[in-house]
C-alpha cells in the first residue's frame, strides 16, 4: 500500500460483523450496524512529547482493535473502504 498514517494517526479496515444471528436469522444489510472493530492496515510514527521526544504506538500492523462507534475518517485507498483515526480513538486490543 502507498499510504502511510502521519503522527499518531493508524489506517483501519473495518471487519464485517455476522451475517446471521446466533438464532439463525440473516440480516438485512439495511439493518446492520457499522462494525466497530477493526484491523490495523498502517501506523504513523508516534505522536511527540513537549520535549519533542517521540511516544510510540501502542498499536501495531496487524492487530485487532475495537474502536468508538463514529471513530475515524472513512477514507477509500486502492479500492479499499478504509478509516483513519488517532490512536487515542482505539478503545483496545483483541487478543
């Protein structure tokens, strides 16, 4: 990918939820909700302290993380859907 987060930014694509509930039922794509958890695509660098040393991200290429349900700016890269967000708008790590 030719995109690289800037400061303490990180690139998220969504992970589609159920189709079914665990009754079985199938859900209309009109009744689903936005996912709020995610795969980390991309990492800025870190963001910066008073002193200009660098903090770094909790955060790595690969996790999953569960992130506020208006989190983030839905951007389209390479086709893709994908969300831009701050670290701080990452609610926590699934392990």
């Amino acid at each position: 990918m030719a995109f690289k987060p800037l400061h303490d930014r990180v690139l998220v694509r969504r992970i589609e939820g159920e189709e079914k509930t665990k009754g079985g039922l199938i859900i209309p794509d009109t009744a689903k909700e936005k996912p709020a958890e995610g795969e980390v695509v991309a990492v800025g660098a870190g963001a910066r302290d008073e002193d200009g040393e660098l903090i770094a991200m909790a955060v790595k290429e690969g996790d999953r993380v569960l992130f506020g349900k208006w989190s983030g700016t839905e951007v389209q890269i390479d086709g893709k859907d994908l969300l831009i967000m701050k670290e701080s708008d990452i609610l926590g790590i699934l392990s």
